[in-house]
C-alpha cells in the first residue's frame, strides 16, 4: 500500500470543525476534549468516553474532587502525591479504565524521574542512582497496573460482552505491555462490537505499533471526516508522516493541531519533529 496523499490545508478546515465540537471533559483524567458524537477517545488519556456513562462521572463529586486534586498535584510537580489522590479513585470505583490511567500516571512518574538525572555535574553521582531507582520503580508499577487493566477487562468481557469500550481498553493496554498478540485478538473482538470509530482508531493504533504507516495513516484519514471524526487522527497523520520522512507537512500538522490540544505527546512529538530537521 502507498503512503496515502495528503493535502495539509484540507486537513486543517477539517481540524477546525473538530476542534468548533463541545468540549467534554474526560471521566478519567479530567482533560477537556472536542466531540461531537457520544463516543470519542480522550486527547490525553486515551481512554474511551461514552456521554452516558460521562454524565454518572461528571455528576459525581467524590470523583470529580479526585481527579481535579490528581491534576492539581501534578500541575505542582508533586507525582507522588497525585499517585496517592488517584489509588483512590482505583480502590472506589470498578471502571478498568482507571487503573489504565494510574498505570499512565506510572509512566509519568517514571519519565520524570529519569528527567531529573543529570549527567552533566560532578557529585550528583547518589541522587542520581535515586532517581534511577525510582524511575526503575514506577516502570514495573506501571507494567503490573496494565496487566491489572488487562485482567479485569478480560474478566468483566465475559460477563458483558457488548461493551465495545472493555476490548478498547484491553488494546490500549496491550500496546503499552508490548503484547502485540493480545492487541490483535482485542481489535478482532472489537470488530464483532458496533463501535466503528472504536474499531478504526484501534486499528490505526495497531499498524502504527507495526510500523504500517501507510495503513495507519489513512485509518487516521478516515477519522477526519465530519460525523465520524476523532481529533486524535490528526495528531497519528502527523506521527505517521515523520516515521516516512515528510517532516515539513509533519511540522505544518502538528503545529495545527497544536492550538487545539496541548499534552506531553504532543511536545514529544514536536520535540521528535525539531530534531529530524536538524539532521
Ligand atoms: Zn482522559
């Protein structure tokens, strides 16, 4: 398959209408996201979000009070903190798709440890095996929350099995595990579900894990389209162009869809794109 053509001023009116939807907030993380259909997938977490079950989160002041504490604490840096705010959103509430988001919170953890390792002054040698140690830590945390999200989505689909997010969630978290035959036989079960968008972003997800940009890449075209859009795509078009060397149209994309969301992907794709270009 050839890489599919892209037409970058195109994109961006389409970005637009994507980026004009409502902003709902995520009933994991507590990021805002634009959708305009009931389903979506959130710009930050990537966890799935059905409006119905949003609504009973939103609705409910105990979790929305732990989110935004969880966000609060991680805005001042303090990781270890936010950890301890969001176990408990964990232990009080059944939804795999909070133990996928602690297990991200890990990753976070683990990443700004390895952040605070300098090489570069003398007689730093102790704290930096401190932060070593911790990064290595939070890393295999990490590792046993996705087998926990793995296990409990397994668990809870063969009680429901029409519940197109538990397969999604399950995929999401068998990319981060590297369990590529897992990831497969999730988009296989998600593809006997009535959850196309679900379906299509999974296996955009999955050929990117394969290295299949092309394929990837209009998988994520298919999401652009109005009424059956993920604002996400975008982001995937971009990532997809700098694995095949179109770095300018990469750079023209992402700064796009820049304006309508920022995280730490979309500055570590930036960060990827910038040094590409001065190669
Ligand atoms: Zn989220």
């Amino acid at each position: 398959m050839a890489f599919p053509v892209i037409y970058p001023k195109h994109l961006q009116e389409q970005m637009k209408i994507a980026g004009s939807a409502k902003a709902i907030m995520c009933g994991y993380c507590g990021n805002e996201n634009y959708s305009d259909s009931d389903l979506w997938v959130c710009s930050h977490c990537e966890n799935p979000n059905q409006a119905s079950l949003i609504t009973i989160s939103l609705n409910d002041p105990v979790l929305m009070g732990a989110i935004a504490s969880t966000n609060k604490l991680l805005q001042q840096n303090y990781v270890r903190g936010a950890l301890a705010e969001y176990e408990k959103v964990t232990k009080n509430y059944a939804d795999p798709g909070f133990i996928y988001y602690y297990a991200l919170l890990h990753i976070q953890a683990s990443n700004y440890e390895v952040s605070q390792i300098r090489y570069d002054r003398k007689g730093f040698m102790e704290e930096n095996a401190t932060h070593r140690s911790a990064a290595s830590d939070f890393a295999s945390k990490a590792r046993r929350l996705l087998f926990k999200t793995a296990v409990v989505c397994q668990k809870n689909m063969a009680e429901d099995q029409k519940n197109p997010l538990l397969p999604f969630v399950l995929f999401m978290a068998s990319v981060k595990l590297g369990n590529l035959r897992t990831a497969k036989r999730a988009v296989e079960q998600l593809s006997q579900l009535e959850s196309p968008l679900l379906l299509k972003y999974a296996d955009m997800l999955y050929n990117m894990e394969l290295g299949k940009y092309d394929i990837a890449a209009s998988r994520a075209l298919e999401m652009t389209k109005k009424g059956f859009m993920s604002i996400n795509a975008f982001y995937y078009i971009s990532l997809a162009l700098l694995k095949v060397g179109r770095i300018d149209m990469a750079q023209t994309l992402l700064g796009a869809y820049g304006k309508y969301v920022q995280n730490n992907s979309v500055n570590a794709l930036a960060g990827a794109i910038a040094a590409e270009e001065k190669v």
